[in-house]
C-alpha cells in the first residue's frame, strides 16, 4: 500500500473545505448543542486508550474548525447505549454525517440506520462495522499492525536466543465486541500460525481482553503463567494498556521480561520500552487518521464521494500504514512531536532516554 504523507491529508482536508463561516461546537458530555446540518463524531471511551481524548478528539475539533463546518465531538464513555443516545442528540439537532467508532456491532448497526433514515451518511471510524451501512471505512492498516507485533515478538526470541521449538508463544488479544481486534489477531495468525504448524515455536495460551482493560488483562495472563509453570518465551500483547499488565505481572512475581509487543506508542508503552520490558509497539499517527475521517465527512457533508485507497471486506476503505517502534527508534515520536520527551522521559526512566 502506497503510504501516505501528512501534507496530503492536509491537503484532503483542504481541498474538501466549504465556504460555510460556523462555530464549532465540541462538547464531551452532549451533542444537543449541534448546529443544522452538522458532522457528529462519536468516540467509545477513555480506558481502552489514551488516544481518543489525547489524540482524536483535538484533530477532529481542529479539522472542523479549520474549514468552518460544525461538528459535535463526544465521547460515550464504553457505553454502547451512551453512544447511542449521544446519535440519537445529533440526529436530533440536524447532523448530517456521522464518525462512528464503534464499541459494539449492533448497537453502532442501529445508529447508522437512524442516520441513514433521516437521509444522512456515516463514516467507520478505526473499527470497521461489519454489516453495517457506513459509505467509508477510514482507519489503518488493522491485519498490518498485528503482523508487525508478531515479527516484533519474535524478533526479540530470536535475540534472546528463545527462538526454538520449546518455546512458547502466549497471546492477549483485544476486546472480543471490536472487529478491530479480530482484524490485529488475523495478522497475528498471518505470522504465527505456520511457525506453530511447522514446530518453530509453540502455540500458547491465548485470550481475547474484554475492553481492552489492563484490569481483565492481568488476572488473565497470570492463569497463563499458572498454567505453563511459568514457561512462556514471547507475548503477542494487542495494546500497550495490555502490554503494561502484562510487565506489572511479570514485575510483582519476580520474573524477568520477556519479548513483548504492544500498540498505540503511548506514554506508558515507550517508557516500558527504554527500561526493557516491552519489546515494542506500533506507531499509529492518529492526526493522519482523524484528519482523513475529516475529509471524507467534508466530501459525504457537500454530496461527494471520499477518497479511498482500498476496500476491507468489500467496503470502500481509506487506510494509512502504521510503523513499529522499539528501543532504537523511539526518539522518532519526538520528532513528529506525537510524544513529549519530557513525558517520557520522567521520574525513573529519564536514565533509560537517550
């Protein structure tokens, strides 16, 4: 897939801009305030990822504003019929299209139908939703990140000189109600699956994490540890909140890290990546996707159709590549200005920065 640059998105953006001089509205508890005929973004929570608050919802209030159309950005706080209220406000107050990041299938299936009956259109935003009537998918590339966290993990076996047929490979998947966790396991499998099948390594424990929650992942991986004695060689961890339960765990029964993948490159992630316990985790520039979702609202909101790249289970797709980060290149997220140094590079772990 050909990458694609931030200036081009910017650009997308841009190019998609209406004339239209309207105040901004960005509320995070309501969306009655929307104005006629506005975009309405609807975020799933603040535990599964620091990204929706830190991330999404500024690029998304910024992209809006840039071009002076109105939109209403909310958060349902991992509550599906939260979400669905908050719709059911935009659709009220005129909203014409709608971003939907999706926390369950059939509940983001409903809010699409009542967009779609008032004649509007609605965008799948980083969580496809299948069987669902969206005109675009705009996210990254979802089977690429799991492939990138399974090299990841093996690249530091192999380092360790733990690449070997003894050794066991264990897996913590994402949120079982989030396709986008089904998407990050099918590059797991893509990667991993033929080295179980021909003996390279061993197939482990592996669990979907309920909402993504460092809470549900720590019991679980525990049971995981009970159950091989303590004999795992490699975890495929599908976020960094994951990836962090997973170290407290390793860290609290006295044992040393292990390779380790994650995701979302988040405060927390990189931190566990300078110090040793996490081998890496996938860079995703959430602005490119935000302003991407963006455009495509702008070119739905004017009657035109968006930019696509791609097509995921027979859905026009719009996808942006992702990239792995580990301990040799992490400084990157402070060139591209994603991270802070001076968050990252705190307390304890200002020894480990470069």
């Amino acid at each position: 897939m050909k990458a694609v640059s931030r200036r081009s998105l910017t650009l997308l953006v841009g190019v998609a801009a209406a004339a239209i001089a309207v105040m901004v509205v960005a509320s995070g508890a309501t969306a009655r305030t929307a104005q006629k005929g506005s975009v309405c973004v609807l975020l799933p929570d603040t535990v599964s990822s620091v990204r929706w608050e830190q991330f999404d919802k500024p690029a998304f209030i910024n992209a809006f504003k840039k071009v002076g159309i109105p939109a209403t950005v909310v958060n349902a706080l991992n509550s599906p019929q939260k979400q669905l209220a908050q719709a059911e406000q935009c659709i009220s107050a005129g909203a014409k299209v709608g971003i939907i990041t999706s926390l369950d299938t059939g509940t983001s299936i409903a809010i699409q139908k009542k967009f779609t009956a008032v004649g509007g259109k609605t965008i799948d935003y980083d969580r496809q939703i299948i069987g669902g009537t969206g005109s675009v998918y705009i996210s990254f590339d979802n089977p690429g990140v799991g492939r990138q966290q399974a090299l990841g993990v093996l690249a530091g076996m192999k380092k360790n000189g733990t690449y070997k047929s003894t050794s066991t490979v264990a897996q913590l998947w994402g949120g079982p109600t989030d396709a986008n966790a089904f998407a990050f396991k099918s590059g797991n499998d893509a990667v991993l699956n033929p080295l179980f099948k021909a003996k390279k390594v061993k197939r482990g424990p592996a669990k979907f994490v309920p909402g993504w929650l460092a809470e549900k992942a720590q019991p679980l991986f525990e049971q995981m540890l009970l159950q091989t004695n303590n004999n795992i060689q490699g975890v495929i961890a599908a976020n960094d909140n994951i990836a962090g339960a997973v170290v407290a765990t390793l860290k609290a029964k006295g044992l040393k890290p292990i390779p380790l993948s994650g995701q979302d490159a988040s405060v927390a992630g990189v931190q566990n990546i300078i110090s040793g316990w996490q081998t890496m985790t996938v860079y995703k520039y959430v602005p490119d996707e935000a302003n991407a979702a963006a455009a495509a609202a702008i070119a739905l909101y004017k009657g035109k159709k968006p930019a696509v790249n791609a097509k995921s289970k027979g859905k026009p797709a719009y996808l942006i590549p992702t990239y792995s980060i580990t301990k040799a290149n992490y400084t990157r997220l402070f060139r591209d200005k994603f991270l802070k140094r001076s968050d990252v590079c705190s307390g304890d772990y200002k020894q480990y920065c470069k």
